[in-house]
C-alpha cells in the first residue's frame, strides 16, 4: 500500500467469572492494575531507584570498567576485557520510559531490561577505539504524558550529559524523546511506535529524513496485511466498526485504514474521532449496532479499551471479530477486561516463539521470556522487544572509534546491520518504498497477530494465528470467533 502523510497531529480478570460488572472502569481503578504490576516487576528487579511522589523514576544504572581479566558479551560477540586495555570515558544512555500513567503497561518489563542490559556490560564495553568505557544507564519516568517526556529528555540531554538516547512505547512517548535529541544532536534509537506515526508524526521529509534518530517498528500497511488476512479467514459481513481516538495513532491509522479496507469491499464505519480518556461510548456503540457491524477494530489505550469493551457488552452489542491494536498487547489489559475479552486479537511484534537471539547474551525469545517470569513473577509480555535496541546501541558503540563525539557516534548507527532479538535490523539497505526500508530513519520488523485465550500457567495466553506478514514465524493455531 502506498504511505501517506497526514496534516495536523499524527501517529499510534481472569477471576474466572463471565458476568458483566455493573459500572465502567474507572481511569483510577485500570491505573491501579498497570501500577501493582510495574511495582512487582521493580521489587523482583532489584534495581536501585524508586518512584517518588510525582511519580518519576530516578534511576542511574552504572556498568563499571575493570582492569581484571573477563569476558564481556557485547553484540555479535565476546569481548575480553583485559588488563591490557585501558580504560575510557564514562558513556551515559538515557532511556525513557512510562512507568506511571495510561501506557503503564508499555513500560512493565522496562527495568528489567535495564537490570539486563547492565549486566551485559557490567565490565565495561568496549567500542572502537580500543578502550574499555563504563557504561551508565538513566532511566526516567515520562507519566505517559508527552510534554513530560520532552522535559525528562531534555534534562537528559542538558543536565546529565547523555552520549546517546534510547526510547520506545507509542508515539506520546517515542515522538517528544526523539524531537528532543533531532535539535539537540543527540543520536537517539527506538522503538514500538507504528512508522508513520513516528516519522510524519515529527513532519520527517521522505527526501531527507532525520540526522540523529533512527527507529525500528512496523507501519499501518503491515497491521492491515494481518488484519485482513485474518478477517478473510473467518465469515463476517465485512462490515467494520473503527474506533479511532484524536491522538497520534489514531490519525494515522484513519487514513490508511479507510482507503485500503475500502478498496478490498469492506465497510468501514467511522464513529469519529473521541478524546482519549472518555468515559462513555454509547454514541460509538450505538453507531456501530445500527450499521450491524461484524468486526471491531481499534487503537486505543489500556483503559479507554477496556471501558469500551465493557460498554459494549452491557449494551447488547457482540461483534463476531475484534482486533485491537495498543490497548490488547499487555496481560494486564486482558485481565482488566475479563473473559469477555477471550477471543480477541491483536498485532504482535514480539513473541517466546519467534525465531531469534539476543545479540547480547545468545538467548532466544523463549529464553528471555522465561527468564522475565523467573525474576519478576510476572507473565511475558510483548514489550520485551525493548530489549533491542540496547543491542543495537552496543553494536553501534563498539564501531565507533570517537565514542566522546556523538557525530561519530550517529554515523555508526546509521550503519546499523546486525541480527537482533526482534529479528534483523539493518540501516545500509536503501530506502524504498514497499520494503523493510519505507522511510530514511526507519527499518521494518516482523509483525503477526496474536489472539487471547483461556491460559494454563497464567489466566489468559496469546497465541499466534496469522503470519501473513512473517513467514518465518509458526502459527499456534486457527483464529476463532468472539462467543456471542
């Protein structure tokens, strides 16, 4: 499909029971679970730091060099770090995160990921030129709040000196973050955003692109391709309702959706833009019952979906098909939502069973994922894909003989070709619309969807059921329909 830019703002229990509660969820009550469960995963990690009252997590990560002989796993190889070598400057990496607010859940494996990065590097990394430098990590708390996330960035940058940026968890958190290090020269990666959202979202120029930031996530097209190849499996009257919030994400996905879906004889019915954070959508409800549509789809947050959803069932309305993007890729999102939420599908850009290894450490998906619910008690996740781009930090860094000058710095990472944990990433391939490389900046992983079920160690599992867009990754099962 053909990508196109978009004026204005652009972008991204299981308690065993079945009946319905009487009343929406609260933005109060859906916060409470995103932030016991980020508190979990902090205690079982056993990083330093806490959140203080304003919510921001302060945390100052530090990998020292040694002198002493040890292996030192770094990407795409073992290092030895030996007496011999001496020993470089400190290099500092912000990575910015929300902890706290409505993309809570975006964030929930993040300090696990630290504890795992810093550990790759406890001994020092060392880069191109021949020195061994400690390495520091600052992570900070956006409140899923993009104006936050400028300022946490900003700080970063003019305060704690950063050499370079890592970020990732929709468009409110990446775009701000990525703004920031675009005018104050700070190479920056990241992540989990859709491509457009993150590259029209900050009016990147296709001619151009940016100079300091580079970014790894698939686009609207790819969700479409498994959506649709989905929604072809199954019989509906293709008849869709869309619920598109007046956010980054959303008026991206409108555009792309309409055109595409409506030249593959869909219906497509728009209910209109809604300010994220709504309480009630009767009137979207209402809309969508009248148009009898079969399918739902969406992209919203955690607790906007889940009031919806709610909604929805309170008020008779049970589409055969509902495919969410954002609010469905978290455990906690479903347990929110409860059983009536079995049976709904969602994008998937991370899974145990995808075929790759950490450049770090050798690990595969299933690995880490085991290795996440050892240490921190919790169920996997998808955001475990933030783990990449430290890979693709360290593999940048270890190229680049002048790490104290952040042009030197950029050009390695601009160069980026390397196997990751998300599968391959590679920057020198040329950019071409209808690849991997749809944009400069950008590069393209694997996606499938994913479909949530009755689980067996944990109350719902997602498993795999179309990967039109990733051959390379098995699918666990048929899609089945939502139960009336």
């Amino acid at each position: 499909m053909k990508s196109r830019s978009v004026n204005g703002t652009t972008g991204r229990q299981a308690d065993g029971h079945t009946s319905l509660e009487d009343r929406s969820v609260s933005r109060r009550e859906f916060l409470k679970i995103a932030g016991l469960a980020g508190a979990a995963i902090g205690t079982a990690g056993g990083l330093a730091g806490l959140l203080s009252a304003c919510g921001e997590a302060e945390t100052t990560t530090t990998a020292g060099a040694t002198t002493t002989a040890g292996p030192v796993t770094t990407a795409g190889s073992t290092t030895t770090v030996s007496a011999a070598e001496e020993t470089g400057a400190e290099i500092k990496i912000g990575w910015v995160t929300p902890q706290t607010g409505p993309l809570a859940s975006f964030g929930v494996p993040d300090k696990y990921c630290v504890e795992r990065w810093t550990e790759t590097v406890k001994d020092g990394l060392v880069c191109g030129d021949g020195k061994n430098h400690p390495v520091t990590i600052l992570t900070r708390d956006t409140q899923s709040d993009s104006n936050r996330a400028a300022q946490v960035a900003g700080d970063l940058i003019n305060n704690d000196k950063v050499d370079m940026m890592m970020v990732a968890s929709a468009p409110e958190n990446t775009n701000p973050v990525a703004d920031q290090c675009e005018a104050n020269g700070v190479p920056c990666l990241s992540g989990q955003t859709p491509w457009q959202a993150f590259f029209f979202g900050r009016n990147g120029d296709p001619a151009v692109g940016f100079k300091w930031t580079y970014h790894v996530f698939v686009g609207v097209e790819d969700l479409i391709t498994v959506y649709a190849a989905m929604w072809d499996s199954v019989t509906t009257n293709k008849t869709i309702g869309a619920l598109w919030p007046n956010d980054a994400d959303g008026n991206v996905f409108r555009p792309e959706f309409t055109g595409v879906l409506e030249a593959n004889q869909y219906t497509l019915v728009d209910a209109g833009a809604f300010q994220p954070g709504s309480e009630d959508y009767t009137a979207q409800i209402s809309q969508f019952k009248k148009a009898g549509c079969e399918i739902v789809t969406a992209v919203v947050n955690p607790p906007d979906f889940t009031n919806f959803w709610k909604q929805a069932y309170q008020q008779g309305f049970r589409p055969k098909v509902a495919t969410i993007a954002k609010a469905l890729l978290f455990p906690q999102s479903i347990e929110a939502v409860g059983d009536i939420g079995i049976g709904i599908t969602s994008e998937v850009a991370w899974h145990p069973t995808f075929p790759f290894k950490s450049s770090l450490t050798g690990e595969t998906c299933q690995e880490l994922a085991d290795d996440f619910e050892k240490r921190t008690g919790q169920q996997w996740t998808i955001p475990l894909l933030h783990y990449i781009v430290f890979e693709m930090a360290v593999d940048a860094l270890k190229r680049t003989p002048d790490v104290s000058d952040k042009e030197s710095i950029i050009k390695a990472v601009s160069t980026i070709k390397m196997d990751t944990l998300e599968g391959p990433v590679d920057f020198t391939l040329p950019v071409k619309e209808g690849t991997v490389r749809p944009m400069p900046n950008i590069y393209k992983p694997p996606i499938c969807l994913g479909q949530w079920v009755k689980g067996t160690k944990w109350p719902y599992d997602l498993v795999l059921v179309n990967n039109a867009a990733a051959p390379m990754v098995t699918v666990q099962q048929e899609p089945m329909l939502l139960t009336p």
